[in-house]
C-alpha cells in the first residue's frame, strides 16, 4: 500500500480501534484516545483513578482489539522482581538432565497492566521500570527482548496511602502519561450497569495488529512539526523550572522542581501521533496544549503557594500555558 | 502556493501598502506643512518656488519612509500563513505548508492538500483588514497641518512702536495780543533802534515759529527759551558800555579808570566829569607826554579786547577821542591849538558817552521786561542760564557772562554770572552776577580817591582778570589782553 494512503488509513484506523473499545468500555474518551496514542508513540502510562472504574478492561480489551498478548501483574508487597520479569528454573530435558530453562515472567506480553505499582517494594518497580525503559530482560547474563510493541499501563490507587511506595520522581518520569481516570457519570454510569447485566466479556473484536500499530507509529514520526511549535514546547517545559534565569511568576511562586527533557520529547512524539489520531497532517500548538497535561502533570512538584490555593498540578499547567502564551 | 492563498497574500499586501503610504504622507505632511507653517508663524514670507520646493522635499521624505515601511513589512508567505493560523483557526496548517513546500514526503503531499482544501473553505473577507486609527489620525492630523500651512497668512511681527506724541500746542489769541503788545511796547520803548530792531525781530520769529502747524508743547517752551536767550544776546551786541568799561578798567591812568568806573555804574555825571577829566590832564604842558600815554591806556586798550564796534555811538566817541588826541599831539606843538582841536570832541564825548550809557541801561531794561513778560505769558521756568557759556566778550552771551574758570570768591565755582544769592548793602538780596559791575566800580573810585592804596590795584586786577576769564588760577603772573578775553585777560 502506498505510504499516502496508510497515511490517510491512519486515523481510520484509530477510529476503529475506539469504536471498538467503546464495546467494552463506557465513556472515558480522552482515557481511550490518550492510551492510544501512548501505544503508538511507544510510551507508557500511568493511570490514576479509583478501583471499579474499568481500568483493567481498558487494557484487556485493547488488547483483543490490537491483536495483543496482555498480562495483568497485581503488584503486592511480596511481589519480587523476578516475578515480573521471570526466573530460570531447572528441570530435566528429554533426556532427563538437568538444565536451567528461562521462565518468562508476566512481563512477556505486548500490553501488560501494572496494577497498584506503588504497593511493590521499591526494587521491584524498579525491576519494572526498567524492563520499560529498555524493552529487554536481564537474567543470569542472558538477555530477553520483549516483543514489540511493547506497553505497560501502571496504575495507581488515588485513596490508598498506607502500606504503599510512592514512585519516586525519577521513575515517574519514564511514564510518557500519567493519566487520570474519573468516576464515570451518571449516565455512562447507567450504560455501565446495563452492559454489564447482558455480559462481563469484552465484545471488542480485532481491528489492527501489532505490525500495523508499529508501522503506524513509523508514519507518525514523518509528521511535520514547524520550529514555532517546537520552540512553544520547550518553552512550556522550561516554564516548570523556577531555578532557570528569567523563570516566569508561575514556576516561580507555585512549583518546586520541573519537568525533565523527557517531557519535551513525550510531547513531540505524542503531538505527532496526535495529528494523525484526529486526521491533521501536522503538528499544532493545540497537541501540545492538550497534551500538556497528561505528559507533565506527574513530572512536576508543586510548592506550599500551590497546596494553600487550593492549586490542582493540573491548574498550574494551565496557568503555565496561559504565561508561555502570553510572552510569545 | 494555492489561488486562495495568493487572493489573502494580495489583501495583506494591499493592507501594508495602505499603511505605508499613509505614514509616509504623514511624515511628509508634517515634514513640508510643519516647516511652512513654521516659517509663516515667525513672520517668514516664501517665494512660492520655494514652498514647491518645501513640498517637494517632504513629498521625496514621505517616499523614503513609505519605501521603508512597505519593503520590509510587505509580507512574505510565511507571514501570511502565520496570520492564517492565527485568524482563522488553523493551528498551524499554513505555516507548516509554506515551510515544508519543497518536501516530497507522503505526509507532507497530505499536509498540504489538507492545508488547501481547509482554506479554500475560507473566503477572503474572513481575513479583516488591519486599519490602524493611530496610523489614519495620524494622516488627517498631518494632512491638517499641510493645508493649514498654505492657508494661513505670514504672521507680521513688526512691532508698531507708538512714541508718545506731545500734547499739541495751540497759539491762542490772548497770547498772540500778549506778544503784539511786547511788539508794541518795545517800539515805543526809549530802547535805542538796534535793541528794539532785534527784540522785535526775536519776538515776531517766535510768533511765526508758534503758528506752524504740529507745534507741541515742548517745542513751544523751548521756542520761548530761546527767544529769552535771543534777546539777552541781541542785548549784549547792541550794549557794548559795559565791554569797553572792562577793557579801559585795563589803564594805570586814573582818569581812564574814572571813565570805567563811571560807565560801569552808569554813572552819567560821573563819566561826563571823568572823560572832561581827561581834558584837564591835557590842559597842561607835558600834553605831549600824556596825549599818546591815554591813547595806549585808552584807545589800544579797547583794541586789545577786540571792540571793533565802531558802529556803536560809544565806541566811536572813545576811539575817535583817543585817536584824536595823540594825532593832536603829534601834530601840533603848542598846546593851545592841541587843546583847540581836542577840546569840542572831548566835550562832545562828555555828552554823548553817558547819554549812549543810559540809552544801554534802557536797552538792558526793556529787554529784561520782554523776557519776564514770556516767562509770565508761557508759564514756563525761566531758563537759568541766558545762552551757553564761553570766556571772553566776543561772543553772544549775556551781560557779566565769562568762561569757565576757577577763582572768585574762594569757592572755586563760576562767580561772573553766577547766580549766588549774596546780601548788597544797598540792593539787598540779589544775584551776585547782578552787582559785580557795580563792586568793580567802586573799587576803582576807591583806588582813585586814593581811599585804596597801591599795592590794592595788583590784587583787583587779579580777582577781576580771574571773574572775567582773563587769568587762569593756574596761570599767575600771565596777565595779558583785557578782562574777559580767553588767557589773555589782564588785571585791573
């Protein structure tokens, strides 16, 4: 098929893969939409949102709608690296010898849904994390790639303090989103119940493969982003510092320490993906303010002004846009 | 780029364009207009060639600037994609076609019929022209100021000084018969012809002088003045006694200073029995020593001072007694036909002398009455001082006037004519310029009638030669010529 007409497939593809998980999945329209473009730039979420709101349904039935393994690992205190990333065990071959053979853990998949991360013990979310960052499994000097594409939503419980291991920040920054999920309304919360009375199985059917969300995600690179929008994305990210010379009143009063340069790559890539995703063909300073919010709001620390004001992280993003806006 | 686009590319143009031009025909207009009106308020007329040229130069200044608002600001694709994005929404989609034109990539051939299918849905008027109301104040204000500047006249700064203008004087009748009658008062005055011809002559001048028209009331007192000053010189012309008494105070001969004594006092008998004293000096037989002893004392005396008035009865009388006498003298020896020849004109002297004397005093008395008269008729203040002041008797000044010197009553100030107020025992109060005549007179009678001892005469003829001019304070010892002369004075 010729690129171009891949390209214009592109977003036809997106709106099938959504109309698909909205079989299983009521409501949560930016969730949905942010997910996928996670799974097409090649990052990671971390979802954020109370227990019961569908956030394992979304991943298994993203799953049956791209064609994808998916592994739930239920992160506990107990739970040890190598239960998510596998062990070698022994056992006998054919022959009766004795052998070390590679058990893959959970990891192994295409999708898999960290559950409650921040209940596991610090090594072992960095045993998670790291397979995030690279994709690959170290044991015993034996390296195991992971299939691509590869994607892991981790989620964290918002009510649940005690007993738990707050990512620290240098690990949330491998997180390209950090998404909050909301309680659905009142009528989604309707459709929800009525849904779930005919059958708790994903209806969801197959619409794309793991091939084609790469090759999706190659198109999405070639999107054409201009020098001004690139400048308003870094200017946006060193907005969040209030240590750098000529940092603008609202790093200054309300946030403690900013986002890394990572929040300026998650944005371009993801800005790309989401041109495609709603069928524009460049990238625009309205993917970059959308996208603002899921890429930066666990990369920064707001201060004591921002707590006493009553100050979401997401307020302050949206004081940081106006000001980024305001001095160009 | 596609025809939509260029159609918005052309309305941007045109919005520059218009903008240029109008700052540029504002800063001409003011440049032109503010540089003529200028000029035209501070009282500058221009030749129309250079207000052409004026307008020229703004007009080739507004240019200038035109050209360099239009080139740089006439917009470019890329400025025009921006303004788009910016106004209609695009998020971008121009700009990122216009930068990425020359890409081949198949998301760039999408991104760019998108980018043209999207705009194509735009109509031009979509884009609203940018009218700055700086910009068109601007170009009416300045376009004001122009028109204004061809308008408006110069501005004449001359200053209309108006001098004061003097009240205007107006000859009344009352005062035209004040002054006939003077006329007529001195015509029928005892005043001898020459005086009354000269004071009638002064007062008819000042009467004609005050029927011009435009005469004010300065230029009357002043024609006033100097017809007060007029007459006290016509006076001091016509009189001469009192000059030839000064030049005759000169002599040692006691009979001569008899004579200036005597008309110094306008004395009549005393200066008939002085000049017949002359005849009894001669009466005797040393006449040939005597006779050309008074023509030097006498007639050379009067030379000396410069009385060339042989026009006047007196000096003519003296001079031709003087001149007689040592002719006489040198003529004939004996004494009787001498004194034969001498005798009638000496008696004629006697008898002309002090009447000519009295006729001067007469003179001096009508002239002073026609002066008090103008001073009471104009009501002014009578001048103080009766023409300028100068040393010696040939000039027209007033009686007893002499030039500037020191000396005289110890006060180092002019005392000839002065007008310190002294105590006469026989006048009273009066100005000192009034009786000094009359002291020098009596000094010589006293030094005659042997009263006054020699060594007095040095001393008289010192303080008078210092009055009359004819000695310096500085100078003494150089006493030459007669009282009143300048440096050359001598005592008496």
């Amino acid at each position: 098929m010729e690129n171009i007409e891949k390209v214009k497939l592109f977003s036809e593809s997106v709106s099938k893969i959504k109309e698909q998980i909205h079989k299983d999945v009521v409501g949560q329209e930016d969730i949905i939409d942010s997910v996928i473009i996670a799974i097409v730039s090649g990052g990671n979420v971390l979802l954020e949102g109370v227990p019961g709101i569908g956030k394992t349904r979304l991943v298994r039935s993203l799953s049956k709608v791209l064609s994808l393994p998916f592994s739930r690992i239920q992160f506990t205190p107990d739970l040890m690296p190598s239960d998510v990333t596998g062990t070698n065990v022994i056992e006998k071959d054919e022959n009766g010898n004795m052998k070390q053979k590679f058990e893959k853990g959970p990891i192994f998949a295409n999708l898999v849904l960290a559950d409650e991360i921040n209940r596991a013990t610090p090594k072992t979310q960095a045993a998670m994390l790291e397979v995030m960052q690279e994709h690959k499994v170290t044991v015993a000097h034996e390296t195991y790639k992971i299939e691509e594409p590869f994607f892991v939503m981790a989620t964290q419980n918002p009510i649940e303090q005690d007993g738990t291991y707050p990512l620290p920040e240098a690990q949330m920054d491998r997180f390209m989103f950090k998404l909050l999920m909301k309680f659905p309304k009142l009528e989604e919360l309707s459709e929800i119940v009525n849904m779930t009375q005919i059958t708790m199985d994903e209806t969801a059917e197959s619409v794309v493969d793991g091939p084609t969300i790469l090759e999706m995600r190659e198109l999405a690179k070639g999107v054409p982003c201009i020098d001004d929008v690139t400048d308003y994305a870094m200017k946006l990210v060193a907005a969040t510092h209030p240590e750098l010379e000529g940092a603008g009143e609202v790093a200054t009063k309300y946030i403690k320490y900013g986002a890394s340069p990572r929040a300026c790559q998650a944005l371009i890539t993801a800005a790309k993906v989401r041109a495609l995703v709603y069928g524009n063909y460049n990238v625009s300073i309205a993917d970059i303010d959308a996208l603002a919010y899921p890429v930066l709001r666990h990369r920064i620390k707001v201060g004591f002004n921002a707590i006493s004001e009553h100050l979401s992280v997401d307020d302050v993003i949206g004081l940081l846009i106006k000001e980024v806006k305001k001095a160009k | 780029m596609s025809e939509r686009f260029n159609e918005f590319k052309k309305k941007m143009t045109i919005e520059v364009l218009v903008k240029a031009l109008l700052i540029g025909l504002s800063v001409g207009f003011l440049a032109s207009g503010g540089a003529i009106l200028t000029l035209k308020l501070i009282g500058i007329a221009l030749h129309p060639l250079y207000i052409a040229l004026i307008v020229a130069g703004g007009l080739a200044l507004g240019a200038g600037v035109f050209s360099a608002i239009f080139f740089p600001l006439k917009p470019s694709d890329l400025k025009v994609a921006k303004r788009l994005d910016e106004e209609l929404g695009l998020n971008e989609k121009m700009q990122t076609m216009v930068i990425f034109k020359d890409s081949d990539a198949p998301v760039m051939q999408l991104q760019r019929e998108d980018a043209v299918s999207v705009l194509s849905t735009k109509p031009t008027k979509s884009v609203k022209f940018r009218f700055s109301l700086v910009v068109l104040a601007a170009f009416i204000v300045t376009g004001a100021v122009f028109t204004t500047s061809h308008v408006v006249p110069v501005i004449d700064h001359t200053v209309q000084h108006q001098t004061p203008t003097d009240p205007p004087y107006i000859l009344d009748s009352w005062t035209e018969q004040a002054i006939m009658d003077l006329i007529k008062y001195i015509n029928s005055s005892e005043a001898q012809p020459p005086a009354k011809e000269q004071l009638v002559g002064n007062l008819e001048a000042l009467l004609k002088n005050l029927k011009v028209d435009g005469v004010t009331i300065p230029q009357m007192q002043e024609y006033v003045e100097n017809t007060i000053y007029m007459n006290t010189s016509s006076i001091n012309r016509v009189n001469v006694g009192d000059d030839i008494a000064l030049a005759l105070s000169t002599a040692d001969e006691k009979a001569i200073l008899h004579i200036s004594s005597a008309m110094l006092k306008a004395d009549k008998n005393g200066l008939e029995k002085a000049i017949l004293e002359l005849k009894d000096i001669l009466d005797s037989d040393g006449f040939m020593v005597m006779a050309p002893r008074i023509h030097k004392q006498m007639g050379q005396a009067m030379e000396a001072a410069g009385i060339d008035k042989t026009e006047t009865d007196i000096a003519r009388q003296l001079y031709r007694l003087s001149n007689l006498i040592d002719f006489t003298a040198k003529n004939e020896s004996r004494y009787a036909t001498f004194m034969a020849s001498i005798e009638p004109v000496l008696n004629e002297a006697s008898r002309r002398v002090p009447e000519a004397i009295i006729e001067e005093k007469v003179n001096i008395a009508v002239k002073d009455y026609v002066n008090d008269r103008l001073v009471k008729i104009f009501q002014i203040n009578p001048p103080e001082q009766q023409g300028p002041q100068s040393g010696g008797h040939n000039n027209e000044t007033g009686n007893n006037d002499v030039g500037d010197h020191t000396g005289g009553m110890g006060t180092g100030e002019l005392i000839m004519g002065s007008d310190d107020v002294i105590l006469d025992y026989e006048e009273g109060y009066v100005q000192y310029k009034d009786v000094i005549s009359k002291y020098l007179a009596d000094l010589l009678a006293l030094y005659e009638d042997g009263t006054l001892p020699e060594e007095y005469k040095d001393l008289i003829d010192y303080y008078y030669g210092l009055l009359y001019g004819s000695i310096k304070a500085d100078e003494e010892g150089e006493e030459t010529g007669t009282p009143g002369s300048d440096g050359d004075g001598t005592g008496v």
